[in-house]
C-alpha cells in the first residue's frame, strides 16, 4: 500500500526519527534501493514461500482468528473485491506514463513513471524528481536502483505490488479483516474520472485506506492510508497521466551512459526462522510472505521475515547485536507517516521492527518475539 507497497526511508528527516529506534545502519542499508514515496512493499521484498513452514515461525498467536484457515478460507465474490483485483491487473497489464507524488505531512515528492507491458514482461522506469538525481529501472521482479552522484547500481529482486499496485495476497481474503466499500459517487483524480473503494479495518491490528480507480481502466489513480480518527496518514497519486498508448523501449533506457558504472548484487537466501529459533506470534490476519537472509554490500548479513494481510506489511530484520557498535541506539518506538518503528534488543541480537500498521501493533508484536536457541546450537 501507499504506507505501501517496503514496504522505508523516504527523506533525511525520517532518518533522524528512526535513529531513536532502531539501527541507523540497519535503516540505511536496507532502504538503499527503495524508492522515494513508494509503498511499503518496497521495502517488505523477498523471496516469497507459499505457506507457512510447519513449525518454523509460529503463526499469529495462537487464535482462531489468526490462523491461515481463517484469512485463506474466507470466499468473497463482492464487486469490491473484484474491483480491487482488477485494479493490481491494470498495474502490471497496461501501458501507462506519469508523475506521481507522495505526500507525507509537510513533505511532498515527486517522481515519473513510465510503465510497459509487452504481453509477457513488465518494464519500468521511475525517475524521482526531487533531491539528489535516482532513477529506478523494473524488468519484472528484477529492479536496479540508478545512483549517478556514486555511479552506482543497487541490483536486487522485488514484487511489482506497489503504487499503482498494491495487492500482496488474493483480494478475497481481505474482507475477514477489512470491510470494502465502493462509493456511488464518481470522483476526479488528474483529470480523469475514478471510482473511489472505501476499506476500513474490521479491529485495531490495520489502517483504513481509501481508492480511487480509474472508471475506464481501473488503474489506481490515488490511494490514502487512514488513522483510526480518519486522519490521512499519508497519500499517493497521479497528477498527470496517460494511459493505454504505446510505448517506445527507449523511453525505458536510464538518462546516463551507464556502462563504466560500478554494480552491487543484493543476495538473498530463503532461510527458515522457525528452526532458527525465532518465535514470532504474528497480529491476528498477517501471514508470513517471505523468510530469507540479505548479504549487503558491507557483507552484513540480516534476517527478514515480512507478514502481511494482504494490504499492510510488516517487516521484521534480525542482526546480530554488537555492543561496540554506535549505530546501536537505546531502543523504543518512532513513526514516519504511516510507518512506526520499534527497535529492541532479544538476546545477543538486534531486531527492528517496522511496518504500516498503528504503533500498539507494532510495539506488541516486538516486545512478544522469543528467541529459543536450538539443540546443540552454542
């Protein structure tokens, strides 16, 4: 989603509020490829495991409610849910072009996307307008992050569910935790008529959104995370769009000669934290998307567990906790917009723990992870 999409440091600014929180390293390494006002998902990537492993990382609790059966059993055929799955299809399916901007308090950016599908692969360019120059090239899940200043290339495998998608599950699991709702209405968003879905959550675990859907095309047009009082958290959306035109490959091509430029790989391993000895009782609906290990380009090795319930994500990284290092501040809670942060210690390692859902959440959710060493571990 909009708190979206991994899914996150969009400014300096977010930084010197995360740091009360969490690992300062931690933060800047892992939101080096992401883009700027992107959704959370950008942050929450990885190698996805289709189910839970029996075992390994314990499943939301241990309530009916938070079981897998009671999110992935519920069947829903309302125009709502189709609406929303129709609108992650016009995010990957068509051709579109155009500048977005993501607001977040007083902080309001812009970035152009250009967007291709050839019938078999999506292609991507974002350009962010703002700031040091970046641009951000997607060829299915394959996305590298252009860094002219350094002529650096961040190289790593992501989803395509962010802003103008924003599914990470089937829709029709949504509506155990989320009540949708589709205005009659017709709204305007960039010149162009949409349909606007009200989702509100159902308990305190998530946020309210509230879409705006292109009526032709249903492409996301707009998208804003909700607070609990019905405040706007943060927002998303197009100000000027095309959409459904062909498209030249070389508008896909980066704006330098990139040849000569340096190429970092993100490496990532599916890991199992469960038989690792984690135990991470998960907010009733969130279900555990992927489990892996990122090497980064210091040779840091992390530990990422995202669960999601389909719209929100919450990202967990585990490193191990090194007491002369200074990155490591006191721990606690600090928040970006939609976004909450909790940094905590759990034995000998260091857990940071963010994602789009309320600060109670969150702080529960960290404060309850156990960390039981296996047999024969040291």
């Amino acid at each position: 989603m909009v708190s979206g999409h991994a899914r996150r440091v969009r400014s300096a600014a977010w930084f010197k509020r995360a740091t009360a929180a969490a690992s300062h390293g931690l933060l800047r390494a892992i939101c080096t490829g992401c883009c700027v006002g992107l959704p959370l998902q950008a942050l929450a990537q990885g190698v996805p495991i289709t189910a839970p492993v029996a075992g390994a990382v314990a499943p939301v609790g241990a309530t009916a409610s938070s079981a897998p059966s009671a999110t992935l059993g519920v069947v829903s055929s309302s125009p709502e849910a189709t609406l929303l799955r129709q609108i992650q299809q016009a995010a990957r399916h068509l051709n579109y072009e155009g500048v977005f901007t993501f607001q977040q308090g007083e902080s309001i950016e812009s970035s152009r996307m250009i967007h291709m599908f050839d019938g078999q692969d999506e292609k991507e360019r974002i350009e962010v307008l703002d700031g040091p120059p970046r641009e951000y090239l997607r060829r299915n899940d394959d996305v590298q992050s252009l860094f002219p200043e350094q002529k650096l290339i961040l190289r790593e495998q992501q989803r395509g569910d962010r802003f103008p998608g924003l599914l990470v599950a089937d829709p029709t699991a949504l509506e155990a935790h989320y009540q949708l709702r589709t205005s009659v209405e017709l709204y305007r968003v960039a010149g162009r008529s949409c349909r606007v879905i009200e989702i509100t959550p159902r308990d305190a675990h998530r946020y309210g959104y509230r879409l705006c859907a292109d009526s032709a095309s249903n492409l996301l047009l707009k998208a804003q995370t909700i607070a609990s009082d019905g405040a706007v958290l943060e927002q998303v959306a197009f100000t000027h769009v095309t959409i459904g035109h062909v498209i030249n490959e070389q508008a896909l091509q980066p704006a330098w000669p990139i040849t000569d430029w340096s190429t970092q790989h993100t490496k990532q391993q599916v890991i199992d934290l469960g038989a690792m000895g984690w135990r991470v009782p998960a907010p009733p609906g969130y279900l555990p998307t992927s489990q892996l290990a990122r090497v980064f380009a210091d040779q840091r090795t992390v530990n990422q567990l995202v669960l999601s319930d389909g719209l929100a994500t919450i990202s967990i990284f585990i490193e191990p906790y090194r007491a002369e290092r200074s990155e490591y501040l006191s721990q606690g809670a600090a928040r970006s917009g939609s976004v909450n942060i909790f940094g905590i210690r759990i034995a000998n390692f260091w857990l940071t723990v963010l994602g789009e859902v309320p600060a109670t959440t969150l702080e529960l959710l960290a404060q309850s992870i156990q960390y039981v060493p296996p047999v024969g571990s040291r």
